[in-house]
C-alpha cells in the first residue's frame, strides 16, 4: 500500500515541525509549508516556500501536491499562526486585519484549493490549529481571539458540510505551548505556572487524534477544557479574572 500523504503549514518549527516528525514516524509522505526554505530542507520530507497570505500561495502548494504526493490528499493541517499582541487602541484595525490574513484567510484559501483533491482522495481530513484563545479572549490579545474564533467557527460548519463527502474537518485547541513564535517564557521562568506550560509534541499527537482519528475537537493539554468550560457557563466571573490579571 502507498504511504498515506499530508500537507502541514507552519512546518518550520513549533507545533507543525513536531507535526511533521510525528507524520513522517508513522510512515506518512508530508509535504512541509511555511516561508523559512532552510529549516524546511532540514526536515528531509518534500516542502514548498511560500508566504500562505500571498495571492498565488494556495495555487503553488497545489502544484506541489500534484508533483511531489501523486495527487493524493489524505490530510491538510492548517497550523501557520501568529500573534502581535497589543490593545485594539493601539494595533487598531491594522494588527485585526494583519492577524486574521494568515490566521483565517490564509486558512480558508488554502482549503478551497485544496478541498477538491481532500474528497478525491477520500476518506481525507482537515485539522485546524486554532487556540484556547479561540474559546477565552484576554487582553492585548484581540487580534488574535478574534482570529482563533472565527476559525472555531467555520471549523464546526465546514464538518457539518464536508461529512458527506468523506473529508472529516477537526478541530485543535492548544493551551500555552512553548514555541518560537509563542515562547511563553512569562510563564516558563517561574516553578510555579512552568508547568501549565506543553510540548509541541502534545499538540502534534492531538492534531492525529483530530484528524485521522475522527475527534471532532481536542483541547490540548486536557485540563484547559475546564477554563473553557467556566468560560460558558460563567462569562462574569472569568472576566471578572482575566480582568484582575490585566
Ligand atoms: N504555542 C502556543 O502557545 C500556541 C497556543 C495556541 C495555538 N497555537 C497555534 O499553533 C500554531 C503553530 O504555532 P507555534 O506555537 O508552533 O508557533 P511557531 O513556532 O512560531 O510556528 C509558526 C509557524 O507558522 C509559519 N508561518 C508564519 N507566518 C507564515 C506565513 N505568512 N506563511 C507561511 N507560514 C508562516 C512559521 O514559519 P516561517 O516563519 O518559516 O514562515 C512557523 O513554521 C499557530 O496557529 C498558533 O496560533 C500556538
């Protein structure tokens, strides 16, 4: 039987790198997408350079589809993210609109170009990387929330539309991760929150558990579910705290 093929964004570090070394374990051919060409040739698998908010980004990494997996989509893992935090007073429309190219559009271009050979390929899944933050928004962090919820969103409506064609859309939700782009090293430097802090690799085995594995949603590590539970049932009093924080 020929290796199962998938396409993660964000492949050059993070959570799609571990992603990638998680796929390429378990015999998958991947091929790896984020701008950086030097850390994507060191993964060893099949990669594309591209910018995901280019126009022709979507189009390119459907060439490579064809040339480098035969034409067959077996996974897409929508990951490439980033944040600039600032108050809305500050970054304003500009860090909202800047934020939601690649958190969001980039997400949803890529997927259209990508759908058809999804249900050619079918059964094939999606995995979109959103956040807690797509659940409980805090301060400084607009842009973003804004971002991680919309893609929640859609998320939950592309699987309504999708089941039937055989292409299962999941959804990933991670805590504090310690990344590059996401360092967390306000919360690494002291014994006493380090340990809310996960591993990349975490993240890389919930989005196999979202995706191939059929879960609808995975929180990831566990216990943040319980933030985004009290977030629903008590909207006040998590304000109320996130407030005092701030
Ligand atoms: N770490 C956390 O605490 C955390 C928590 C919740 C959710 N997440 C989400 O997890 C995902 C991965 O983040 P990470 O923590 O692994 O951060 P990371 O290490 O900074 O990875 C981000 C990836 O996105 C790529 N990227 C950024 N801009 C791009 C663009 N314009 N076009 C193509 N690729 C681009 C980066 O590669 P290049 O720079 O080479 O392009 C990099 O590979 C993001 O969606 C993030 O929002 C992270």
């Amino acid at each position: 039987m020929s290796a199962r093929t998938a396409v993660v964004t964000g492949a050059s570090s993070g959570i799609g790198e571990a992603t990638v070394g998680r796929l390429a374990a378990d015999g998958w051919r991947v091929l790896a997408v984020a701008r950086r060409e030097d850390r994507l040739r060191a993964l060893g698998t099949p990669f594309i350079a591209a910018d995901l908010t280019e126009e022709d980004a979507p189009t390119r990494v459907r060439e490579a589809v064809d040339s480098q997996l035969g034409g067959r989509l077996d996974l897409l893992v929508n990951n490439a993210g980033s944040a600039e935090s600032a108050a809305f007073a500050d970054g304003g429309y500009a860090n909202v609109r800047a934020t939601m190219e690649l958190n969001f559009d980039s997400v949803l271009r890529l997927t259209e170009a990508l759908l058809p050979v999804l249900r050619a390929s079918a059964p094939s899944s999606i995995v979109n990387v959103s956040s807690v933050a797509g659940r409980v928004a805090s301060p400084r962090q607009g842009a973003y929330a804004a971002s991680k919820f919309a893609l929640a969103g859609w998320t939950d409506s592309l699987y309504l539309e999708e089941k039937g064609n055989g292409v299962h859309v999941g959804l990933v939700l991670p805590g504090f991760v310690a990344t590059e782009g996401f360092p967390q090293s306000h919360l690494t430097r002291r014994a006493a929150t380090r340990w809310i802090v996960s591993k990349p690799e975490r993240v890389a085995a919930a989005i196999l558990d979202a995706g191939p594995g059929g879960r609808a949603e995975r929180i990831v590590p566990r216990a943040y579910a319980l933030v985004v539970l009290l977030r629903a049932l008590a909207p006040g009093l998590v304000r109320r705290g996130a407030a005092g924080r701030a």
